[in-house]
C-alpha cells in the first residue's frame, strides 16, 4: 500500500498526496473543490482530451433536428459546445452555445431553424481558447455570400498562414484555426466557392474533415492522408455525414461509404446532384490508431471496420504476448472494456466489473470538510471491493499518457483489498505528441517519452505492466497489410508523422 499524508492547511488550498512505492507524489485532488474547471472533458482522469465531431444533412426536410439527435451520437468527441447551421437555399440559420447539446439546443431555438441542410459541431477545444467566439460552425459574410464552416482535426500549419493573412491586413475574430480557412477562402481569386475550397484546402496541412455550407451548396473534404475519420450515410433519399457511423444508428440512418482521402464532395441545392470530385490524389493513407483504441465509440465502423471488435482482437493479442495468472479481469470504463473481454476470453481468467464509473458526477461547487473531499476524489471512479478484495486483477486500460490515472486507479483496487493488480494497456506506449487533433500534453509531460515501462510500473505501484506491440495492434486492428503501416498514423507510438509536423516549442501539442 501507498503512503499518504495531506499537504495544506487551514486557510490553504489542500490536496491528498499519494505516494507510489517509487517515491513519486501525485496529487489527487487540487483546487477549492474536486474537479474545478470541469466542462465535461475527464479532469479527473488523466486519459487523452477528444477530437471533436462533426454531423451533416442534406436533402431532408427537418435538417435540424436530424444534426441535434446526430450531435447527441457524437457527444463523446467534444462537450465543450455545440451548434447546428441550417440552409433553406436562401438564407441561414444557426445557433451555438456552450455545453453539451441538451444544454445548447431546445425547442425553441431549434423550432426557426428550417432548412433542408445543416450541418452540425461538438467541440473539444484544443487549439484555440475556451470560449463562445470559437463555438463551430463558424458562420462568414463574404463577397459570395453566407458561409459556414464545420471541421474534426488541426491544420500543422495553420499559425504561419495566420501570421501571413495579419501582415496582409486579416483580422481575426477567433483563436480557432478554422478561421485561416474563411480568410484563405474569402481571399481567393477564383469565381466559385468549389475552386475556391480546392485552392484553399491545397494550402492547409494537417488532419481534417470539413464540412463547407453556403446558401445553395454543402461542400464535404477529407483530408489526403485520410487522418480524421469521415463516412457517408443514407437516409431515404437524403445523405447523411459524421464523424463516425454510430450516429447514423441515431437518426435511422444507413452507412454508405466513407469520404475519401483527397475527396471533395459537392451537394447542390437546385439540381440536387451530388458531384465526387478531388482536390488532391491519396497520399500515404494515416488513418489515427487512436480512434480504434480509445475515441471511437464501441458500434461505430471506421473504413468497415467495428471498434468494438478491433478492440476485443487488441485484449486478445494481449493475453497472448503478456499472459499472468490471476484471478479475475477487470476493465477500466469505458473505452476498456471491449479489449477486457477480449483478454479474459484468451486466457479463460473470468471477466468481473471490478471498476465502476459515474456518469453523473457533473461540477461539484460545495465547500464540505477536508475529510468529505478526499472522498470527491473517487466520486469519477470505485473499486467494487466484494469483486476484488483477495484477489489477483488484471487490470486492462487503453493506454497511459502521464502516468496519473493508473496510479489512482491502482491504488484505488488496492485500498478495495485486491492482492495484487497487474496492469495491461492495450496499446503501445504513447510517447509523443498529436498533432492532428488530439489534446495531448508536451513530449517532457508523457510518462512513456521520459521512463522506462519498469519504471513506469513502480511509478504507477503495480506488480507487474506490459504494453501491447506496435505489430500486435496493427494486427489486432485487422485492416489490410497492402499500405504503409497497414493504412494507420501511429506517431504517438514511434514518432512516424506522416505530414510535416511544427515544431513543439512553437506550437505545444498542437490540435482542434
């Protein structure tokens, strides 16, 4: 068992320090109340912040409230904010707000918004501050008329183009690198907003997809590399676009296809006509492990692909490259799970809710005791102590990215009474930053970029960790071994970006 003792005293912030068999404090609680400054992302656990999500319609009579049920699919990819734009095919209407969609939307700001397209944004900020200014779609009057912007992903180069639109007398009203692409799009020389979005997109780098409205088009692009997911769906006679498949379920929705690296769809208004076009050939397609791994929800398909089922393959390869004999397997909620029972169905070991997660905890304002706050501690997350008290657990998690959470969750099976736990990540170590769209912290802040697994594991105060191969994730994820790295960006495990990438004291982590 760890040692504890509490820092601060009275009339002092105080937090629960609990130190590993390693001698490394960690604080468990900071701040005037547990999880301060929550707004919905996972303060608490140390896990990787989400992308964001994007959802479209077009040809449907109730446009808005297909994006609202859409967004709600997507909430697991941002719940910083929302909105939702709407065409008629001669004016716009839009709303934004911050929180989650039930907290943005309601029948009376959804009720004006008619239309017949929409397209719709849940935000995860991460390049960009917290605010509403920064709330998507961005909505733009140009010199062609009404345009919105909806995207998923992070352009690498967007700070030096910024930079250059200022000199040349641009005025920014967001911190949100989308806004690069209104000016590169209002700056343009060509006559129609398409040239104008193939110019544009063709001088942006990174990982993206986007969804570009106007008065009497929806202009849909993914960028070439394919780093962002992006699918196409059915609805009668109306297409469907999300950031994953799940939300398609949602709205009654079938999958189609997915968007292709390079493509460059056109819906128009007045002919109804859906155009497959490109703005750049495929390049070496890098499609994000990570979604496979952790963001992606279990019943989304990515490139015909189920997560649930990739992720039951990845505890599978586990077992078989990190056997232990234990007594029960235990998954950390959520994203977990799925590779758990994968694990526990190798080895035969049974699988057991060992760890319980709260989904209610929301913010917690009051002011109680020092004694009732270390309990706001496990408020998130609790060991079920008739599971594992006596016994030897295999704890399965997704992956360790400062090393926080897994001390917590350790200790938190250890003080329930089990024996011993012995922690699997079915993932590689994750020892770089993102630059594509994920909130990750700097290289020096990954526990992965700076120790060893051993010394990771007494960091952590396990008995025992290993994490799943780079070539056993591939193999697990199952997609064909026909392209570069089976089709997948894995910068975060061996430091391969397949784009020109800045320079991380200039730009941190870089995302959104």
């Amino acid at each position: 068992m760890s040692d504890e003792q509490l820092i601060g005293g009275q009339g002092q912030e105080a937090a629960k320090i609990v130190r590993s068999a390693s001698g490394v404090a960690t604080p468990l609680w900071t701040g005037r109340y547990y999880n301060e400054g929550h707004t919905g992302q996972d303060s608490f656990m140390d896990k990787l912040g989400e992308e964001c999500g994007v959802f479209g319609v077009f040809g449907h009579s109730e446009a808005a409230s297909l994006s609202y049920y859409g967004l709600h699919a997507l909430q697991h990819r941002g719940q910083e904010s929302a909105g939702i734009c709407v065409a008629n095919g001669e004016s716009f209407h839009y709303h934004r707000g911050m929180g989650l969609v039930k907290e943005v939307f309601n029948n009376d700001n959804l009720a004006p918004m008619t239309g017949s397209a929409s397209i719709g944004h849940v935000r995860y900020s991460t390049s960009g501050e917290s605010k509403l200014a920064n709330a998507q779609p961005l909505v733009f009057k140009y010199r062609g008329g009404d345009l919105a912007i909806a995207t998923n992903g992070n352009l690498t180069n967007a700070p030096e183009i910024k930079e250059q639109l200022e000199k040349e007398g641009s005025i920014f009203q967001t911190t949100s690198d989308t806004e690069v692409v209104a000016h590169l799009i209002a700056r343009s020389k060509q006559n129609d907003i398409v040239s104008a979005v193939k110019e544009t997109l063709l001088r942006v780098e990174g990982a993206y997809a986007f969804m570009f409205l106007t008065r009497d088009k929806l202009i849909v692009a993914r960028d070439p590399h394919g780093l962002r997911p992006f699918v196409i769906g059915r609805l009668g006679n109306a297409w469907l676009f999300a950031s994953e498949s799940c939300a398609f379920d949602t709205v009654g929705g079938k999958y189609y296809r997915d968007v292709e690296p390079g493509e460059l769809l056109v819906l128009d208004f007045k002919t109804g006509v859906v155009t497959e076009d490109r703005f750049s050939p495929i390049k070496q397609r890098a499609i994000c492990a990570m979604e496979y791994i952790y963001f992606a929800r279990p019943d989304s398909d990515i490139d015909e692909t189920n997560i649930h089922s990739a992720r039951k393959r990845m505890g599978r390869q586990l077992a078989i490259e990190a056997f232990v004999d234990a007594d029960i397997v235990t998954g950390v909620p959520d994203s977990s799970i799925s590779a758990a029972i994968g694990y526990a169905e190798q080895t035969g070991i049974p699988y057991e809710l060992g760890l319980i997660k709260n989904r209610y905890t929301g913010r917690t304002f009051i002011q109680p005791s020092q004694e009732l706050r270390e309990q706001g501690v496990k408020m998130k997350l609790s060991a079920v102590r008739s599971i594992v008290e006596g016994k030897r657990v295999v704890m399965i998690d997704d992956s360790i990215v400062r090393g926080t959470t897994s001390l917590r969750i350790v200790n938190l099976l250890r003080e329930a009474g089990a024996k011993e736990v012995h922690v699997r990540i079915s993932s590689p170590p994750f020892a770089n930053p993102c630059f594509y769209g994920i909130d990750t912290p700097s290289r020096k802040e990954l526990i992965a970029a700076v120790k060893s697994v051993e010394e990771i594991r007494e960091a952590i105060n396990a008995d025992s960790l290993h994490f799943l191969s780079k070539d056993g994730l591939l193999t697990a994820i199952g997609r064909p071994n026909v392209e570069v790295n089976r089709g997948l960006c894995t910068a975060c495990f061996d430091n391969r970006y397949p784009t020109p990438v800045p320079d991380e004291a200039a730009l941190g982590c870089g995302c959104d």
